[in-house]
C-alpha cells in the first residue's frame, strides 16, 4: 500500500488528468494504476471513458460500442482491482 503522501500526490495527478479532457495520451495503464491505487473506482474509470468519447461525438471512432450500463454492470461483476491479478 503507497504511504499517504504517495497516495495524495498519485489523485492530485489523477484530478490534473481529468483536466484535461482531450489530451489523447492522458488514459495509459501507468494513469489508470495510479488512480486505482488511490481509490477511484472502475466505474468512475469507465463513466469518465465514455463521456470522452461523447464529447468527440465522431461515430464513426468504433464499429460498435457497448452500452456505457452494461459495461459498467460487467465491471461491477469483476470485483476490486488487483495490480497483479487483474493488471489491466
């Protein structure tokens, strides 16, 4: 577990990212890592996911897109993450 100090500064660079909306490098593994080690949750990962994506408003990005509830409901069904088990 990151000690507190780490922990603060991991959602300080989690709440910067959302800042910025339309920078495209802004979601990697590294960036969802450390927002999971700060406590956010899939679903606030795959809420914030979708709304970028409806702010591009191109469908023509994906073939076809899930529903944003059912992917949350899937997301739900996977339990708490885990760095080493579900790294992804």
């Amino acid at each position: 577990m990151p000690s507190q100090s780490t922990r603060e500064t991991l959602l300080r660079q989690w709440q910067l990212l959302l800042l910025l909306p339309r920078h495209p490098r802004t979601c990697t593994i590294a960036t969802l890592h450390a927002a999971y080690a700060v406590g956010a949750s899939p679903a606030e990962i795959i809420t914030e996911t979708y709304r970028r994506i409806a702010a591009v408003a191109d469908p023509g990005i994906f073939i076809t897109l899930r529903p944003e509830h059912d992917v949350l409901a899937d997301a739900a069904a996977l339990g708490p993450f885990d760095p080493a088990a579900k790294p992804l």
